[in-house]
C-alpha cells in the first residue's frame, strides 16, 4: 500500500517507537492522528514531525474503546484513514506469582485490549472503503518465551490475533492488509514510561526476578535506534508484508523453539 495519502493513527505516540513512526510516515506524506495517555511527550512528537504535516494528537487511555472511535473519526475527517498502527504497549519486570493483579490488568488493557478495541474500530471502516492496513507492535517476546510473564502472554496474544485477522479479512475477500511487529532490544525508555502508566515510582522485585530485569535493561540500553522498527513498518506495509522482524535473527529463536516442540525438549531461555 502507498502512503503517500490519507491519515495514518499511531497509538502511543509519545514512546521512542511510536515517534519514530510518526515521524517515518509523516515524511511517507501521511496525514497522522497521535495518540497517548502523556500530553507532554504527545505533543512533544508531534512538534518534531517535518513542516507541512497534518497532525491531530488525542489524549486517551487505549483500554477506552470510546478512545479509539475518536481517533477513528479524526483520522477520516483529516485525510481519509488508511492505516492504523497499534503500537501502544507497557513492560513491568516481576514473576507471574509475585506480580499484583493490577499490574496484569495494566498488561491486558493496554497490550492486549489497545489492539482489539483499535482493530473493531479501524477495520470496518477500511473493509467498506476496499483500502487499508493495520499494524500491530507485538515483540520478540511474542515469537520465543522469556521470564516477563505478562508481557510475554500478551506479546503472544497479539501475534495470534493478528495472524487470525489476517486469515479473516482472506475469507471475505477484503484488500485490508495485515503486518506484525516483532522488535527485539530497541533503545527506548518504555520501561520507565511504564512505571508512569503504572502509577509507580520504582519496581518492588524479588532477587530472581531483580536479575531478569537487570538482564533486561542492559539489553534495551544496548538497542537499536527506533527508527530501525519505523523502516521496517513503512516498507513492511509498501511491500504488504505480514511478519516484521526488524532484528531478523529473532527468527532463528523462533525456529529454535519449532524444532524443540517437535524434538519434544523444554524451552530455552534466552536471557540467560
């Protein structure tokens, strides 16, 4: 699909990822519609977008499906939607039987029900106008397990879900197009605006799982740029192509996993 007409949404907008798209798709030549649950770092985005872009920022919790509807019906007033990138995510650090019950809520509002609610409102309306494409940000965590159990549970919800719509749209012989996201470690401060959506200062970690998040940090200091998972997006969805691995040889820990359910030996965890 070309983007160099109608609007693109982008869901958290004001992350490292997030901004790097919307800057990508604004030089693409694409109308945007930013979302956010932070007005600072909304607007921020959108300040850094080249002159000339068309731009809305809404404030809103992707949980809301009322939110959604609203960027739906901006987006067809500023240029006509045509692509909706579902990229809004969180990541706490902790085991799933240490980890308060909210903090898998905040997992599944944001992670798993920011890409439903986004899907039901988008994608009728591209199946009625024969033109479209959704994009979904899952991550490497979505292809091969690793000790962050809600993230990780979600992260693979969405890449079911999007496998599943993609099979969906085929059966009604719609053009809408489908890609997910599989990042691995990217540079950006998702964690900390996570404690923000959280509502927290600081994580309270077991020692066990104070290792896997420092694993973690150390890994995502040592990311690539986000501009990286942005150039993936842009010419995953010019070329309609399903699966976007910006890291390509998260594939081989995807093939590692296949071959250790057939071999029928248990799962390797890659953070050491």
């Amino acid at each position: 699909m070309e983007l160099d007409h109608g609007a693109a949404i982008v869901t958290g907008a004001g992350g490292g990822i997030g901004s790097a798209i919307a800057r990508r798709l604004a030089t693409d030549g694409m109308a945007l519609v930013l979302a956010d649950r932070d007005e600072a770092r909304l607007l921020e985005t959108a300040s850094s977008l080249p002159d000339g872009t068309t731009v809305a920022t809404l404030v809103g919790d992707v949980a809301d499906p009322t939110h959604h509807a609203d960027l739906v019906a901006t987006a067809e007033a500023i240029g006509g939607l045509r692509l909706s990138v579902l990229n809004a995510g969180v990541v706490l650090q902790g085991f799933s039987w240490e980890l308060p019950l909210e903090t898998w809520e905040l997992h599944i509002d944001v992670n798993l029900w920011g890409v439903i609610h986004g899907i039901r409102a988008a994608v009728p309306v591209m199946i009625d106008r024969a033109d479209g494409y959704v994009v979904a940000m899952s991550s490497g965590a979505g292809l091969v397990s690793t000790p962050m159990t809600p993230y990780t549970a979600t992260k693979h919800a969405v890449v079911g879900i999007m496998e599943s719509l993609h099979h969906e749209l085929a059966r009604v012989g719609s053009p809408v197009g489908t890609s997910v996201v599989c990042p691995g470690n990217i540079a950006t401060h998702m964690s900390d605006h996570s404690l923000d959506a959280a509502g927290l200062d600081h994580e309270e970690l077991s020692p066990a799982a104070a290792k896997v998040s420092e694993v973690v940090a150390a890994g995502v200091a040592a990311g690539a740029d986000p501009t990286s998972v942005a150039d993936a997006v842009s010419d995953a969805v010019r070329d309609g192509r399903f699966w976007v691995l910006p890291q390509p040889e998260l594939a081989y820990g995807a093939l590692d996993r296949v071959q250790r359910i057939v071999d029928g030996r248990p799962p390797v965890d890659l953070l050491g």
